[in-house]
C-alpha cells in the first residue's frame, strides 16, 4: 500500500475512532436550554392559568409570561460530542452535573424537591400578591414534615393543623417547640389538630376549617441535646380570604413567583396593568414581596424575546450577568420587590418606558 493511502487511512480510522468515543464516552456535564413561556393572564391547556373565585376579577390584556428553563434530567449523561456542541450553542449551558443535581439525588427526589418548591413559589405568590393589594391574609400553624421513626410517625401528617399543645392555644408556629420541650423525655403530650385532609378542603373553598378538631396524645422521646422531641418541624400556612388556584403543570422551582403574583393583582385590580404589552420576566418571591434571584438567566432572557417580549422584569441580583448579553429588541427591567413591578408596568402600559429601572454589567451604572 502507497505511504499516502496509508496516511490517509490511518487518519480516517482514527478519526472514527475519535468520533465513537464521542458518542459513547459520558461526561460529568449537563445542558440548560431556553425552555416553554407561559402567559400568567391566559390559558394553558384549554385553561385560564390563574383561576380566582369569590372575588370580582376584571378582564386583563397584554402578556405577563413567566419563563423556564429545559435542563437534562438527574439520569441522563451528555456524551463528549453533546457537550461540544451544547459549548459552541450560543443561547445553551453546559454546567457541571452536580451544579443542578446534588451527588446521589434520584430523578424521584429532584422531581419531588422542584414540586415542593413549585407549590409554595404559589403560596408566597398569593400572599405577596393580596399584601400589595391590602387584602389582610390570614395564617394558622400546621406540621410542615414528620421526621421518619420518631414518636409522631404516622400520628401526625404534614398539612395537619395545630390549634394547641397539652390545651395551651398555638398562636404562632415557635409555640409548638416551647410547649413539647417543657416536658421531660419519655411524657406525653396532647396535640389538639384538625386533620389535613379537612384543611386542605377548608382553604380549597376560601373558609376555615371546621370546629372538628381532635386530640391525639403522643409520646415524647429525648433528643440529642437532652430536649422533649415529638419528631415534627411545625410550619406557616395561610388561608386565603378567597380561593386562588394556579393551573400549570409540568412546571417546577420557584422562580415563577414573581409573575404568578403580578397576574394575580393585575386580574383583581380595575384596569389593565401592562397597557397590552409583552411583558416577560422571572425571580422568587417571598411572602413579604421581595423578589429573588434565580438560575438559568440568560436562556429565559432568549426563551421571551423568541415568543415576542419587549421587557423583561429582572431580579436586581441576577441583573449584572443578564446584561451581558441581551437579546437583540428586549429591555430588562430591574425590580427588587413586587412593588417596584408594578410600578415598572404602570409606567410601561402608559408608554412612560425612558425612566424604567434598567440592568447593566457590573462594574457599570
């Protein structure tokens, strides 16, 4: 065989070679894509994503979009060739694996963690919501989780309410650890609950729940520090003065707070909050309003302005790094509170966009 034809054929083998072990040679990465937009004023699935009932609501306009990002799940494994190509994709991540899911965290268990957080994301979302609009919220104390093999396993459930401890009334959730440790380990103490099923019906309705309550009597056992211990972590609960459901599925984590709270009050206040604008963004929020930062930034930034956003609300903690590279037509709008949103869109709806809170690279004002 001639030298050349040689050459070239080993450089061909090679680079077949080269390529196999690409496609089955995992990696430690995983990739972060601009994922679904999702209008909080409109329907999803046939449905209005925002449902309210026993309040007047008043017809809205304009989009108030919160945004996703698609991840590879906890299982999957990028080959080297993926992650090369997910590198040279200008609007993907690539990102070490453990970045997204901690060392030894099933699929079941991430999906679990984003569900949790999901869910309370529209808890804190209602009640931010109803304090902008000063509509008094009010709150009781419930068994948040149940610790595995401890005394209250399979006595007491999360979501159960408790109304009191050995008689004495809970008027806020640090009562229940008081009351339980002034016994001594090995006595028993009597939780007056109503149970979570009847809870969960009662705040589905936009009541509170019924007088039904019932008193379960539980041994207490010595904790590591020598304290009266049941087994329980006791929780905030809030019961709405009317029902509020959001209607969304396939989505998980937090970071739709911000934007759930905004459709409601822009559905429960005359008028229409974004003057039929595009308006996308992100960001937690917590009971009180403050809005947070969250991961993923620059995909959601890509993911609205390809559905059509022309601004984009922006925690002011992920603001530095959102501004350095800002789709083409789209300007970020920084906000720290829910407040500071709905003073972004009433100047936005009015067409008063030149003095808007804007985001910069650090380093720059």
């Amino acid at each position: 065989m001639p030298r050349r034809t040689a050459t070239l054929l080993a450089s061909i083998l090679m680079l077949i070679a080269l390529l196999c072990a690409g496609v089955l040679i995992p990696v430690p990465y995983s990739e972060m894509s601009p994922g679904p937009t999702v209008n909080t004023l409109g329907e999803h699935n046939g449905e209005p994503v925002l449902q309210i009932a026993g309040r007047k609501t008043y017809q809205t306009t304009g989009h108030l979009n919160m945004t996703t990002v698609r991840v590879t799940g906890p299982d999957y494994r990028m080959n080297l060739l993926e992650a090369v190509y997910g590198w040279l994709d200008h609007d993907n991540a690539v990102v070490p694996h453990k970045t997204l899911y901690p060392e030894g965290q099933t699929a079941e268990q991430a999906d679990q963690e984003n569900a949790e957080e999901f869910t309370q994301s529209q808890e804190s979302a209602k009640t931010a919501a109803l304090g902008q609009l000063h509509i008094p919220v009010a709150t009781q104390t419930v068994v948040a989780s149940v610790a595995k093999d401890k005394p209250a396993d399979g006595r007491l459930h999360a979501g159960d309410v408790i109304k009191a401890v050995d008689g004495t009334a809970v008027k806020q959730t640090g009562d229940v650890a008081k009351l339980v440790t002034q016994h001594k380990p090995g006595e028993k103490a009597v939780f007056t609950v109503i149970p979570a099923k009847e809870a969960a019906a009662a705040e589905k309705q936009g009541r509170k729940p019924a007088t039904g309550a019932r008193q379960i009597t539980i041994p207490t056992q010595k904790a590591d520090d020598g304290r009266a211990i049941v087994g329980i972590q006791a929780g905030v609960d809030h019961i709405f003065p009317f029902p509020i459901d959001v209607k969304l599925a396939d989505v998980g984590g937090p970071s739709a707070g911000l934007m759930f709270a905004l459709g409601i009050v822009d559905k429960l206040t005359p008028g229409n909050m974004t003057g039929g604008r595009f308006v996308a963004g992100t960001g937690t929020i917590d009971d009180n309003g403050k809005v947070g930062p969250i991961g993923g930034i620059s995909m959601k930034t890509v993911g609205a302005r390809d559905k059509g956003a022309e601004f984009f609300l922006t925690p002011k903690d992920n603001c530095a790094t959102a501004a350095k590279d800002i789709p083409a037509g789209l300007r970020l709008v920084k906000v720290g509170t829910i407040g500071d949103a709905v003073k972004a869109l009433q100047k936005i709806s009015k067409g008063q966009t030149a003095g808007l809170p804007s985001c910069s690279p650090a380093g720059r004002s």
